[in-house]
C-alpha cells in the first residue's frame, strides 16, 4: 500500500513538471471539453481530458494489479482471500 502511494505521488510530480510540455498535446483542449466564455466569466469543464486520463489511470492500475497476482504464489493468493473475508 505505502509502495502504491509513492509511486502515485512520483506520478503527480511528474505530470506537475511536464505540465508545460504535455499541454502542448492537447490535453484539456479536445472535442467534448466545455467551455464558456461570458463576458468576465469562464467556465471550463474538460469532460473528455477527464475520462481520457481515467481510462490511463484504470489501464496502469489494471496492468500492475496483474503483474502484482502473477507473482504471488497461489497459496499467498488464497491465504490473502480467506483473510479479507474473515473481516468482513
């Protein structure tokens, strides 16, 4: 858990760095993204930036979900399941 929080907060930094460079790909200005521009009012909603970057996130998430349950054992695997639900 704490290993996932690193590795979470390394990946905000990075894109706090990258920023400049990854608005330059059109990150917050693709179709679907709202916005209104009345008089000294601005409304920005970037629905679509919002799901693209979801779909990333679950597709990272998913990947190293896989690759953490291919190297546990299976015995580790079982043992891990029979605990949760002990808990619940």
């Amino acid at each position: 858990m704490s290993r996932a929080l690193i590795v979470i907060g390394i990946v905000i930094i990075l894109i706090g760095v990258l920023w400049p460079w990854l608005g330059r790909l059109g990150l917050g200005h693709l179709p679907g993204d709202i916005v209104i521009d009345r008089g000294n009012v601005k409304f920005y909603l970037p629905i679509t930036t919002y799901l693209l970057i979801s779909v990333a996130i679950s597709l990272v998430l998913w990947v190293m979900n896989r690759r953490h349950r291919a190297r546990s054992s299976p015995r580790e695997t079982h043992q891990a399941h029979l605990h949760s639900h002990k808990h619940k």
